[in-house]
C-alpha cells in the first residue's frame, strides 16, 4: 500500500469532531442511528422491551468477558481523544410514548470492552421502561442493533450489552483500570445534549458511597470534568487510555434557602455540581473478572 493511500485511509478514518477538516455534523450522525433505530423496532428487534428487562436481573455476566489488560504508558489527550472516539458509542433507544404513533429516541453513550462487541455503558440505560429496541452507532457509522443485556447492577449504575457488529469486523475497545486515586487527571468523553464526540478534562475529585433506595451504598467516583445529559455511559478516562469508570449522573449544590424581610423567597443559584461516575470496579466484577 502506497504512503499516499495509507494517510487517506487514516484521514477519512478520523472520528468526527476531531479537526476543523472532520467537525462533527451532529444533525445528520443523530438522525441516521434514530431512522436506523426505528428500522430495527418497526422490522422485530432482536432484543424486545421484555427479553431486555428481564436480562437486567443478571448481576454478573454467565461466561467471564476477557478484557484487555490496563495501560501504563502515558499519551497525549490527542491520542485520549482518538482512543475514546474510536471505542465510544452512541446509543439511540426508541420507543412510543402512547400519545401519537411516532417513535421516540432517547440518546446515551456507551464504549467497547471487548472487540467482538461488547459495549460498556449505565444500568439506567439498558434498563430504559418502554423502549422497544436500543441501537448504537460507532465513530465510522457503523450501526450495532444491541442484542443482549449480558450483565447489569442497578446499584452500581452500570452494565454490558452485546451487540452485533455485523460484517464490519471487531470494534476498538478500552481497557479498564479501578486503582486510580483521587487528584487523578482526568477526561470525560460522551455525547452531551445532541452533541457527538466532545471531550471535557478535570480531576478525580473522589470517592463515595451514595445512598439511597437505588445506590444502597454503592461506591461511585465523583469527577470535576462536565457532562449532560446524554453522555451517561460515556467513558471517564486517565492519561494512559484506560477507563477509570464511566458518567452516570450529576447532583447541583445551590444556596440554602432564604426568604427575605418582605417574606418573599429568594431565588437559590448554583454553587456546583458533583458528577458522578459509576467504576470500572463495578465493570470489572460484573463481567466476571474480579
């Protein structure tokens, strides 16, 4: 292979929103995975609403899922970038809300494990009450129909789908690391608000148990990296590539509450906001490797 062919095979590879030459077109990559979702519902999903919620009991996967061993070497957040992009997912389930006859997307951010198709992503995903069927859409617009729930953890907010890769050969993955100390820097990519591929840096601020009917105590990693709604799912990356966990929800902190002389109540403003992240721990164990 000629190095001229070579370097435009790698450039038309490039994930989108990676330069000014490859920006995102975030209309035309949502609309393809949502008509391609609602195919899949309109034609019989491998994987219905009721096969997919009665999967979510499995705490731990059946067989073990062999990961890929953790990186040591440091990278640029370029290559981060790279990395996540090409190993992250969007994830579009659809369903019908019972008011009119359309299908509805709800959007979400998944990575891959392992290479013959296993995305990581949040248990209030694969969980989601209606949807009729759940697709995800790679970097290079690769459409997965998701198959299997394979395992998922309603406390620790966290499963593993399979998905059928079809014809376009094995996926890119991350590896998982559940070591990382708080003051780890950190990079969060997912798909925020109808936003493909964006990318956020901060630190692994801590560690916590939430509580709560649904946590019940589960340990979760609070970042100081952004995130919306959307990216649940989206990987929680170190400076060596690895996935330290993955987003899964924020709580606000505002101002107590205050009424003023005249006995009006005063507006609460944001102070900040804790992000927080369920583990690559909670990962690890469910797919039967700890």
């Amino acid at each position: 292979m000629s190095a001229t062919l070579l370097t435009a095979l790698l450039l038309a590879a490039m994930p989108p929103g990676t330069d000014v030459d490859h920006a995102a077109d975030d209309r035309a990559i949502y609309q393809k995975l949502e008509k391609a979702t609602v195919a899949l519902a309109q034609s019989g999903s491998p994987l219905n609403k009721d096969q997919r919620l009665k999967q979510c009991a499995r705490v731990r996967a059946e067989r073990r899922v062999e990961l890929p061993p953790a990186q040591t070497e440091r990278i640029s957040p370029e290559e981060s970038y790279q990395r996540a992009a090409r190993a992250g997912v969007l994830i579009c389930s659809v369903y019908k809300c019972g008011k009119c006859d359309r299908w509805h997307p709800s959007w979400s951010s998944g990575f891959a494990v392992h290479a013959s198709g296993v995305i990581a992503t949040n248990h209030h995903v694969a969980a989601h009450e209606t949807a009729e069927a759940m697709g995800a859409l790679t970097h290079d617009g690769r459409f997965l129909p998701v198959v299997e729930v394979l395992a998922a953890r309603r406390s620790h907010d966290v499963a593993l789908l399979r998905v059928d890769p079809g014809s376009g050969g094995p996926l890119a993955t991350l590896p998982l690391r559940d070591d990382a100390p708080a003051g780890t820097r950190v990079l969060c990519y997912g798909n925020p608000s109808s936003g493909f591929g964006c990318l956020t840096d901060g630190i692994l601020t801590r560690f916590a148990r939430l509580d709560g009917a649904e946590r019940q105590g589960a340990v979760f990693m609070q970042i100081s990296a952004d995130y919306g709604g959307g990216s649940s799912g989206g990987p929680i990356l170190d400076d060596r590539g690895n996935a330290l966990g993955m987003a899964a929800s924020t709580s606000p902190i505002l101002t107590p509450a205050k009424t003023s002389s005249d006995g009006k109540t005063q507006e609460r403003t944001l102070q900040m906001v804790r992000h927080n992240c369920a583990t690559a721990r909670a990962l690890l164990e469910i797919a039967g490797a700890r």
